[in-house]
DNA sequence: CATGAATGAGGTTTCATTCAT
DNA sequence: TATGAATGAAACCTCATTCAT
C-alpha cells in the first residue's frame, strides 16, 4: 500500500496518509463538477481547508492530487466489488452473478460522475501514475473475473475469455454513466439491469 | 447547417465556413495529442497556419474552436455510418448488420484517440455547445436504429428497445477505444468484433 | 553576433535586437544594486517599462535576462578595449602600454559595480551561457595580448606567457573594483595606476 | 570573539558557540555548491543535522548562517596564514617571503571554491555584518604585512605602500582561484607561483 | 481582411519563519 | 531545548484576448 513516488516533506507516514487520504476525500466533489485542470490550487486547498502551503508539505504537485484521487476512490470501488463478489459467494453461481450485477449497476448508477471523471482525466496524469490507475482497474476487473471463474470451475458457466467478458460487465456498469444523457430517455436503470442481465446469462451460457 | 452562436467579424459565409472547417481539420491532432486545455492559442493558430488574429476573426474564442472540431468529426464519422448503413440495405437485415458492425469496429478501431478525445473533453464546452454535440450522438445512433427498425420492419429482428440496442452497438466500437490498454492483452479487434457481432445477432433475435 | 538559445515568440529579428538591447540597458542598474536572485521580474518588467507578459515575448525566462545583461555589458566592454588598443596602435609599444594601462584602470574605476557583478552572477547561469560569457571574457583578455604581442614582434617587449600577462592585467583592473573597499584607505586610483604600470613595465622587461 | 548581533533563544554561550561552529563547518559545502539564495533553509537544518527549530534557535535568521559561516572560515584562513608567516619567522626575510608564497598560492588553489563564495555572496549581507566580514579580510592582509614590515625593518626589503603590496600577494591567490577556467589553459599552480614570486621580490626590493 | 505585439490576471510552486507540542 | 507542521506572501511564468497598424 504503498503512496511512493509522490515527494513530501513530512516523515510521518500515519500523519501523510491521514492527509492524502483527507485531501482525497475533499478534492473529489470539486474535481468532479470542475474538471481536473479548470479547478486551481487555491480551491483545491480551500476545499482540503488547508494552506497552501500545508498542501504542498503533503504532496509534490497539482498533478499528485490527481493521482491521490484517482487511486483512492478506485480502491475503493474495487473494495466494494471485492466484497460483493465475495459475499455472492454463498448463491449458486447464476444467483450469484444476477445479485452481483445488480448491485454493481445500482452502484454505477450512485458514482456516475465519479466514474465519467476517471475515462476524462486518467489522461492528465503522467505514464508513471497512469499505470498505477490502470493497474488498480485491472484490479477491478479481476473481482469479476473471480465471480466468472468460480462458475466456470462448478461447471455452471461456459466461457471462452473471461477477462474479456469481465471487462465487458465493468464497461457496462460505465456506460450507464458514460452515456446516461442519452440512456435517461431510453430506459430506467432497472430496465437497464434486466436488459444485461439477461444477455451476461446468456454470454456465460447460463440462460 | 447552422454555425451560429459562433462570433465572427466576417460576414462572408461561404469564407466562415471554409476557414472553420481548415480549423476544425488542422486543430484536431493537436487536441488529440496534448489535450484541450494544454493547447494555446498559439499553437492553434500555428496548427492552422493563420494568425491568431485570423483565427479570431472567425472564431469567438477557444472554446468555439473545440466545438468546431468537435461537430467536424462528429458530422463526418455519422456521415461515414449513414453511408454504411445505407450501402447494407441491399443485404437481408442479418448480413446488413453483420457487415456493418464489422466495419464500424474496424472504423473505431482507426479513430481510437478521436473517440477517447470525445469523452474526455465534451465537459469542456458550455451547456449549451455541449447541446448540439449531444444532438450529433443522437443522429449517430439514429443511423443504427435505422439498420435495426429495417429488419423489425421485415421481421427478421426481434427487438425490445431499438434505440437501447442502438446505443449499446456504439458504445461497444468506443469501448474498444477506451479500454483498449486493457483489451490489447486480451483479445484482437477480430476476436472482439466476433465477439460482439454474436452477441447482438442474439440481442435482435437473428441467432 | 547571433542570440539564438534564447526562446522568444517574436519573429521580427530587428524588434528582438531592439528590445533585448533595451532590456540588458535597463536592467543593469537594478541587478547591479539588489543583486540577481533579489530582483523581481516584476521589477525588471517594470524597469524596462515593459509589461510581464511584454518581456516574455522576447526573452525565455529570468536567467536569460541575466545572460542578455552580462553578454551586453562585455560586449560594450570589449569593444571598448579593441578601440583603445587600436588607437594606441601608433605610439611605441612601451608609450601604448601606458597609455593602455591608464585607460583601463580608469575604466575599471568607472564600472566598478558592474565588475563586482559580473563576478557574482556569472555563477547563476546554466553552464551552456556561462560559455558563451566565458568566450567573451577571453575576447577581452585576446585584446590585451594584440598590445603584447606587438611589442614583443618589435622586440621591444620579452615576455614567457603573454595570455598570462594579458589576463594579469585585466584582472588588475577588476581588483580596483573588487576591493576598492580596502583600497580606498590604502591608495588612490593614481597611485594604483602608477603602480601597477611600473609593475607591467618590469614584466614586459620594458623598464 | 563576540558572535554579537546575531539573535538567539539560548543563554547558554558554550552551546551557542558550538553549535555554530557546528553550523559554519556544515553548510559550508552545501553554499558553495548551490549558493546562497538557491539554498533553502531546510537543507541547511538537514545538512546540520538540526531541526528548522533548533536552527532558529541559535540563528536569527538564514543571513545569519551567511554570516557565521563566513566569518569562521575567515577566521580559520587567517590564522592559517598567521601561522604560515609566524613560522617563517626563523627564515631571513627573502627566503620567508618565498615561502609563505609558495605555500599561500598552494592553499588558495586547495580553496579555490570557497574563495569564489566570498566574492559572490558577501552582498548578500546586510552592511553591518558586511563590515565585520571585511574587518576579518584586513586582519588577513595585516598578517602579511607583518612579513613584509619585518623585511622592512631589517634592511631586506624596501617598500613605498606596504598594504598595496600585502593585499596584492592576498588578491593574487584569489585570482587564481576567481580565473581559474581561463588561466587553466595557461599555465600550472607551479608556474604561476613561479611568476609572481619572482615579481613580488622585485616588487619589496629584494632581487 | 490580416497581423502579431502587448496586456495583466491568475496559474502553480517555494520558502523563511513561527509556535503549539 | 527540540521538533516539524503550518502559514501565506511572493516568486516565476503562461496565455486568452485585444487592437493599432
């Protein structure tokens, strides 16, 4: 769990975390209306109800705030995946899928702005910090790939590339956000969920 | 056709519309490269091979030159989709769709930084621009309910919601550009396209 | 007599000359009292009678002014030494040396601070400028040896390492502005002259 | 051997006296390598080895630290010197001068870095402690003077301006050190202790 | 129509210094 | 005595926009 790479003067690593973790907490509503590169340090401390000063003793730069965010707010996403996959784990394969696809499209649909932010600003970080998100999205990814090969190991699925079908349920979660301007007129979120639903049962050979 | 909304000192249409359009053409690998907001003026107006003078003379600000680009290529690729569509009404709606699919993922496939620049950078535009870029989405995705009303029409297809299906058929080519750092290990667009086509042949009842 | 290395958005050459000639001029006075590091841009711009914005088309960033100043400065001074050393041309190589001596040290008197500040600046340049510094410092002591090796084709002067000589003199100068502070109670500039020349005369084997 | 002038928390002189020493003797390499105003007080504390607290509480302030680091490596140079010239006490005037030359000239070249500093960052004092500073720079001079006051004295030398002459032998090391990038090229420690020796007993009569 | 020099507000970042612990 | 987190003014620099030519 390491925070590496980002410069700060503190030693202290509780006291850094704490702040990392404050400034993630309090960034991420600012980020999200405004926009990653339209919102200035100024407000960003503001925000943090911390100096100027006091930020930069945490951080080395706009752009590791970006990174902190980003970071703290997809472990955290892939916690709660983690822990639904994990929690299904006492259904039957094909109950458990139906509930883990539920709930995770009722959760796309609570953190859409979130989730629209992350495909608009993975791009300003550095490659360095770009990896480590992608890695944390992989991450992501192999929550679900758990839930599909657990079927597939009791036989209740049939899947040819479950990294592709994991990462094809992931995106679909995103799409409700991504394009929910359009989707809002086409049909309700359980409308949504149904629709998928049916078609990943059948995708896993399970319908 | 209406470029309105969009200041000018000129009052030469025909001329507004050729320097906007020698805009949109010459800005767009900058936008894609280096992000909206990181671009200058400076390097626009370089780009376009005008002076920053011209460039305002036919343009309001910066964020027009966004909006020109981005209705450009949005208009070129629904352009580009409608002629598919169209050039497939000759085959039975089952091979229509098939053939175009293929080339629509394989049209995504070539415009990946375009599609990831769409995302990203539509926030950046005022309300109501973010209106007609919206409205050029929509036409997007009209042309595929087009493809797909033809054969519920013939009874070929069999579709709850066209226009959900529609969507999802457009978003499937972006994901493609979005996630491809994580699909590149994963599967080949051929696999994918594969992949995909069986799956919406199963969506519309023609599997 | 190129500037090149040093960024700038015009592309009028004339203009540049004019302005970067008028920047190192106005700024000489102020670097000279408060020091590099301690001037502000703010009050550079201002001296200059240029707006921030103004003096940043012309010139990179902050070291480049200092680099302009010093480059200018030398040049001048140079160009300075050439003409004396030149014009002394016609008298005997003993009467030149004098003559030249006594010129020099008073203009060393005369552009004490300047010297001062050339000493302790040069240090805040990136290597690649303190080169192009360095080169023209050497121009200046190349005068002194013209004077020398004069005198010894004549044979009138029989000297080991004329550069050695040269750069003595030269530095004799620069110590008058050095440690005038501790001087001033021991000498006047006359006397110091009368001194010093008595000195070169021996290391010339001329007296 | 008051350190006056210089604000502390402490009363405890011992302590203050140590721990400046202390704090000269560290920051010296760190000034020389980065100069003065480019280093931050907190990579002082961290080349001492202290606290900012604890630095503050013996310094008034980071000009301070300029001041006591100058002055006790002055202080040290001087009695170096001292040293040199009372220990060729034993010599007869001629052979002592040449001595103390050879050896000065080594030990300028050995300081050539700190040398440079003191030109370079004396300015940056306030003119009081400037004053102290050059107090300590006319101590350095009077201890050659004595040297040549005890030639004088016994008939060995003749001299018209002995401190001209003792603050030409001091400046004489210091250019060796000011221009060394030039006279590298030129000629070796050797030789020019070899050139000037030779010219400073012409200079005190004694060739 | 076209140019590009000029503006200056506002961006990010640094750093000497203080003070509660 | 000692610590180091916190402050916020001020540093350097960028850039969208204008307007005299």
């Amino acid at each position: 769990m390491k925070k590496t790479a980002i410069r700060t003067y503190s030693r202290n690593d509780k006291l850094i975390s704490e702040r990392r973790d404050h400034i993630a907490q309090s960034v991420a509503p600012l980020f999200v209306k405004k926009g990653y590169e339209r919102t200035s340090i100024r407000e960003i401390a503001e925000a943090c109800d911390m100096s100027m000063g006091a930020l930069y003793y945490y951080v080395g730069g706009k752009e590791d705030i970006l990174q902190i965010m980003l970071d703290y707010d997809l472990t955290l996403y892939t916690k709660f995946v983690k822990e639904l996959v994990d929690s299904s784990g006492s259904l039957p394969p094909r109950e458990g899928l139906i509930r883990v696809l539920e709930q995770y499209f009722k959760a796309s649909d609570a953190s859409q702005d979130l989730t629209l932010f992350f495909y608009q600003e993975t791009k300003s970080l550095q490659p360095s910090a770009r990896e480590i998100i992608k890695g944390r999205e992989r991450s992501l990814v192999a929550e679900f790939e758990k839930l599909l090969a657990r079927g597939c190991k009791s036989g209740d699925f049939k899947i040819d590339n479950i990294t592709l079908v994991a990462n094809q349920i992931v995106v679909t979660g995103h799409m409700w956000a991504l394009r929910r301007w359009l989707l809002r007129h086409v049909c309700s979120l359980e409308e949504y969920t149904r629709h998928n639903t049916e078609y990943f049962l059948t995708a896993v050979g399970a319908n």
